[in-house]
C-alpha cells in the first residue's frame, strides 16, 4: 500500500503568487484529502496520522482563505469532519419525504391550477383554495415528536432512508423539545427545512477567516455541513434555524386544511414561515410569488421559489403523487441566476448510449454563491444558434441543482474573433463516425461496443446509486477495472473475485494501487449483495433508452423477471403504420398496456431485447444475479400486485384518479381484459369488458365496492 510522506511546504508556508498557482496547489490537496477520507471512512485504513492530515486541511483552508475563489461546493472544506453517511445511523421513513415538481413560467402555475381542477373535475364555479409560501432555501429534516416530546430526527436522505441527526437537530434553538397544547397528535413527524440566516452566515465565515478555518460558499452549504456534524457540539455553536412546513407520519392530523394544520404547528411552538397565504386562483398566486419576490433580498434568508399547495387534505389525497412528486404541490422558482466569463474551451464528452455532449470549459467564475468552470452547451444545433466560439465572453446560468448553462454571448461582435465551432464528426474516444438520425438533435458514436467511453458510461450506471447500488464500485474504479481489462461488461462485476483468486496473487486486486485487504472485502461483499439487487433496478441498470427508475418500476410491477419481459418483448411485433387500425400484436399490446409505458418506451424496449448483440452479455448477467422481488411501496394493501382494470364511468373519482389511486396501492393497472386480470371494476355503461371479465370468471366490483375493498370509501 502507498503511504503517503506529507510534504514539508504543506505546514505553514508560503502562498502562491497567483490564483492559477493557488487553484492548481488546491486542486492537488483537494484530491488528496478526499483520498484520505475514502481509506479513513470507507476503507477503516488510514496511511497518514491525525496530524498529517489536519496539516493537510489546514493548508487547503490557508489557500481558500486567500483565495475565496477557489471554495467550491465540492470542496473538503465544505464538508468537515461530514462523514459519509454510513456515520450516521439510517432512519427509514415511516411516509417517504418526497420532491416536487418546479414550475418555472406563469404559464406553469396556470397549468398547474387547471390540471389540478381538471383531475377532480371541477366545475368552473367550484371554488379552488390554494396556499402559497416561500421556498427555503435550506435541506429538508423530520422531527419525530411522540406524546409531545423529541425524540428523533433525521436528513431527507434518498427521500426513502435519511440520517439519524436527533442530537444535532436538539442543539437548533428554533426546535421545540416539547410541543405545547394538549392536542398535539401521539405521534407525529414534523417536516421542514434547516437554514441558515444570512447576517448569521457572514457573522459565522468571518469568524471561520479570523480562526484560519474555511468559509462556506453559501448558506446551505453551511446549514448541511452545520447538521451534518459528528460532533453535535460543533452544530451547536452553529447558528441554523428552522421552518416547519409539512408533515409526514401522524397518528392523527387534527386539520382539514394545509393551512389550519400549519397554523397548529405554530400553535405546537414550530416555527412557521409567516408569508404563507391562501388564494383562490393562478392569478392571485402569481401576485403573491411576485410580492415575495420583490421581498427576497429583505427575507434574511435564502429561498430559491415560491411553493403552492392545495389547501383542503381530502382534495390533496384525491390526487396523490405521480412518481416522486405530489400532484397537489409545485414549486414556482425564481428565475436562474447568472455571470459572464470567458469560455476558454469545448470539451466533446461521450455518454452511455454515444451521445457526443458540448462541456463548455470556462475561466472559473462565481454563480449564485457556487464557483462554475463547467457548462452544458447542449448539443451541435445549440452551440450553433448561439454561435458559441472558443475566447468569446459568455452569459453562464445556474438554476437550482441543474448543471450550469451556456446561455448566450456577449461580445459576438468584437475584433479578431475566432472561427466558428465545429463539431466533430467522429468519436474523440474511439474515432468511429459519429452520426444524427433524422429528427435528432444528438450526434452519436457509432462505436456501440467497441467504444471505451460507452462501455465505461453503461458500467458507472449500472453500478450507481440509483440502479445496482454497488458501493465501492464508483467512476474512478470503474473506469481503472475497465483499463485493466478485469471489468467489460456487468456480468464481470460478479466473477471478479473468481477470477481474481485464481489469478494467484502477484495479479490480485489487492495488490493494486489504490486497494487494500479491507476495501477488496467490502467491494466483494457489495457485490455480493448486489447479486440480490431488487429486479427493477437491475433491469434500470441495464441503461435501455427511456427506461429509467420509473418505468423500470411499472414493467417490473408487471412482468416478474427480466426473462419474462424479454419474452414478451422478442415476442412483440408493433403496429404497422401502413394498415390503419393496427394495433400491434397481444405481446406488444401487453406492453403497451402497462399503465404509464406508451409507444416510444415500448419500442425502446423491444429493440433492446431483439438485438442479438445484447443477448451474450445480457444471459451472463442474468445467470450471475438472482434479483429479489421489487418493493412495492404499498405491499401490504388488499389490491396490492393485483391487476385491475376500471372501465365504463365513475361517478367518485375520474379514471385517472382511479389508476393512480391503484398504482399507489401496488396493483398494475391495464387497458384491457385478460386471463392476467385479477379485478374489472365496472361503473354504469360498462361495455364488452365486463362481458369479457364474466365470461373469464374474473372479479368484477362496482366503483363502491372498489373503494370499500381498499379501505377509501
Ligand atoms: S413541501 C411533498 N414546502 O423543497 C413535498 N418544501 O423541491 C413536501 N422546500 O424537499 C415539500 N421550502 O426540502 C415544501 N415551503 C416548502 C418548502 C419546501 C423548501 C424544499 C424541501 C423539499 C424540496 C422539494
């Protein structure tokens, strides 16, 4: 193993003449220390001492003391002693703390009313009450209070699993160990975000300067890092607040409004945010959002939007959730924010399907807090309807946590101006043609599987977070597993330690740079657990084009292995165009019918499992894994894993609000009826369906009998 001897510059000394000398020394110790952290946290196998590594820090915060430039939201500095989260004990929460949906024009919220009154179909004169509040700026938390008292709290985390933070969380004066008021629930999980004010965050950065310690980049940066401490000491001399703004699991919600149940919160002794008002159309709420907006640089405190919610409960609970996001609730953000800089380069990046994407490399430059060297230029067209060039002055923006953009250029019409950009027509990684379909706006690497930069790409989102979940198997491993030709496609992530121990040991994985005993265990034991990834990620992880967490869930729920959609799939024959009427034979209508999964996804699906190319690599995977069974959020409801089918008209709800209202039960939903359906629920008019269902023998419900039946009614 490399042990690394610490530099004797590196303890006090003198400091680099210029930024370019100090962002080159910074780059260098950022990345050491980050390779500290992953040996000491991750890997349980320091090579320096303590005081090594402080000397380490310590030069990296001279550095950004001097240069504040160079304090980036990636920096260690901007996560102290922040251990990954394995620090932290996991709280799985009881209801999952989910995002929302951003409306960014006046047109969205618009939209957003009228979606909202045409999915309970209101009439025109029904009344529709809808609150308005700032979005804050901050991380989101939960507080479990039960008879009143304290006692837990926990970070978002992933939204399904976050951090147990309670003793962090007890040191925020804004937190009420004790709920006042007699009608508190028994239990309930206070919702809201952790800030931080602005005249406490300069106060706290010019103390950090005078300590010699690092300053923040912005005040959420320091409101995570400030919570996120191991030592709950620390967070207390650490000036964050709080705002209560929902509510998660309760043993009783003694409301019927959003707003009368905030008002309770604040009654409770939670502090509220007092901007919060109800209205009754798209108007008086953008009125509102303009108001706060012409406030924002007075508030105190960073808020990045303005969030509108349906007021009455029983209406949000009528429309329910798509995906991860409320139906009942979006975000109104406020518009980007921007700077100018010089664009010193374009840089030609190759994506998992070949996709050739425009890095924009720009003179760093600081946006809405964050300091920016990279910006998506888009595509080809885009840098062409900008007549983007390499020297030229650019407009760059940041909104929210969207990579940064090129917007425009400003000073296109300046002397000795470079020549237009052009796009390269073959793969800068493997040289094959690169080429556009019609109708495409992407230029794509036609190398397939002898391009490294796709095979690399479909490797890191396999292994990620969101699809196989392989800890240990990050972008820097993957791409050095590929080089040494251990790792080309999934399946070989699972024959690794096989491989490696036949290899005998002078080839052995821990005898390579940057591994040790503890990390090659852990890497195998993630890989093992893996081996039982549930189905749906794996299939997600399989990278087929629109088949992302989503919609690999809705086939999932419907097909129960992989093999079974890849029979299906081979089986299918779409309709043809030329015959009017056609709908595809039963294997495509099958997919098709999946609720959510429509004619592009369908295809993409059906050309990934009929290409013969993906059969050896796709047979070895699956012969290495055995997935378990995708969780379903609501596995323990009466209709849950049931295939249901409505049909005729409803008098309660509408259609969709029923297959919504399914879906979040965890039954699939179809189109039409087969030997696959468990339940018809039939309103009047019902038609050949329900004839089809008793001729099958199937269940059929009414519509209250439906409701009954999953406890709705
Ligand atoms: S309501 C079901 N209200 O924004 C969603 N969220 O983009 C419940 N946030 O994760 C969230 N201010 O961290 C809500 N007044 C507010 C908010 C707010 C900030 C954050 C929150 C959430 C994120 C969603």
């Amino acid at each position: 193993m490399r042990v690394h001897m610490t530099d004797p510059k590196i303890e006090g000394g003198e400091l680099p003449p210029s930024l370019p000398d100090a962002a080159r020394e910074h780059a260098a110790l950022a990345e050491e220390i980050r390779a500290h952290d992953r040996r000491y946290y991750q890997d349980d196998a320091p090579t320096v001492s303590d005081a090594e590594y402080d000397d380490l820090r310590k030069r990296l915060n001279a550095l950004e003391a001097a240069f504040p430039d160079l304090v980036t939201a990636d920096s260690p500095s901007q996560n102290v002693g922040a251990a990954p989260s394995e620090a932290f004990a996991k709280v799985r929460h009881a209801v999952p703390m989910l995002s929302l949906g951003n409306a960014f024009a006046e047109e969205d919220v618009a939209e957003f009313v009228a979606r909202v009154r045409r999915f309970l179909q209101m009439k025109p004169e029904d009344e529709l009450r809808i609150t308005a509040e700032p979005k804050i700026d901050g991380l989101s938390a939960s507080l479990l209070y039960e008879n009143g008292v304290f006692v837990r709290g926990a970070t978002r985390g992933d939204g399904a699993v976050g951090e147990d933070v309670t003793q962090n969380l007890r040191t925020i004066a804004d937190i009420p160990e004790r709920l006042k008021g007699a009608d508190a629930p028994e239990r309930i999980e206070v919702r809201g975000e952790v800030y931080m004010a602005h005249a406490d965050f300069k106060a706290m950065n010019e103390r950090q300067v005078e300590a010699g310690k690092p300053v923040f980049a912005n005040p959420r940066n320091a409101a995570a890092g400030s919570l996120r401490q191991l030592d709950p000491k620390v967070t207390a001399e650490r000036p964050i607040r709080f705002f209560a703004y929902a509510w998660g699991d309760a043993s009783t919600v003694p409301a019927d409004t959003q707003s009368g149940m905030v008002a309770n919160l604040k009654r409770w002794g939670l502090p509220t945010n007092p901007l919060m008002k109800v209205f009754t159309s798209a108007e008086e709420l953008i009125a509102h959002y303009r108001a706060i907006e012409a406030e924002r640089a007075k508030l105190g405190y960073d808020i990045d939007g303005v969030v509108y919610k349906v007021d009455r409960l029983d209406l949000q609970k009528r429309l329910g959730f798509v995906s991860r996001s409320p139906r009942w609730a979006i975000a109104h953000k406020f518009p980007a924010e921007q700077a100018t800089t010089v664009l010193e380069n374009i840089d030609i990046q190759v994506g998992r399907t070949g996709a050739l994407t425009p890095v924009a490399k720009l003179k760093p430059v600081t946006v809405g807090g964050v300091v920016v060297s990279n910006a998506t230029l888009h595509n080809e067209d885009e840098i062409a309807r900008k007549d983007v060039r390499i020297g030229d002055t650019v407009i760059v923006q940041r909104a929210g946590d969207v990579i940064p953009q090129v917007v425009a250029v400003v000073d296109a019409d300046r002397k000795g101006r470079g020549d237009a950009f052009v796009f390269p027509t073959k793969c800068p990684v493997c040289g094959s043609h690169a080429v556009r379909e019609e109708g495409e706006a992407v230029r794509r690497c036609t190398g397939g599987l002898i391009c490294r930069a796709q095979a690399v790409e479909r490797l890191r989102h396999f292994a990620s977070r969101g699809a196989m979940d392989i800890e240990g198997l990050g972008d820097k491993q993957i791409e050095a597993f590929y080089e040494w030709g251990e790792i080309r496609e999934p399946a070989d992530i699972f024959t690794l330690q096989t491989r490696e121990s036949r290899e005998g040991a002078l080839t052995s994985l821990r005898n390579r740079e940057g591994w040790g005993e503890t990390s090659v265990r852990n890497l195998y034991a993630a890989i093992e657990v893996a081996r039982s990834q549930s189905v749906d990620r794996l299939l997600f992880g399989l990278g087929i084009r629109h088949v992302g967490e989503v919609n690999a869930k809705r086939l999932m729920r419907h097909f129960p292995t992989v093999a079974a959609l890849r029979e299906t799939a081979r089986a299918a024959t779409p309709p043809d165009p030329e015959v009017r009427g056609d709908k595809g034979n039963e294997a495509w209508r099958e997919i098709v019918d999946i609720e959510g999964i429509g004619a592009i996804v369908a295809k993409a699906v059906v050309e990934f499992f009929r290409e013969p190319k993906n059969d050896p690599p796709l047979d070895a995977l699956l012969a290495e894994v055995t997935p378990a069974e995708m969780e379903t959020r609501a596995s323990s409801s009466p209709v849950s894993g049931k295939t249901v089918v409505f049909t005729g008209s409803l008098e309660r709800m509408t259609r969709d609000e029923a297959k919504a209202m399914a879906e979040r039960l965890g039954a699939k939903t179809a189109g039409s009826v087969s030997k696959k359906t468990d339940i018809v629920v039939a309103g009047p008019g019902a038609g050949s369906k329900l004839d089809k269902a008793k001729e099958l023998g199937i269940e059929t419900l009414t519509e209250d009998e439906w409701l009954s039946r999953v406890g709705e009614a």
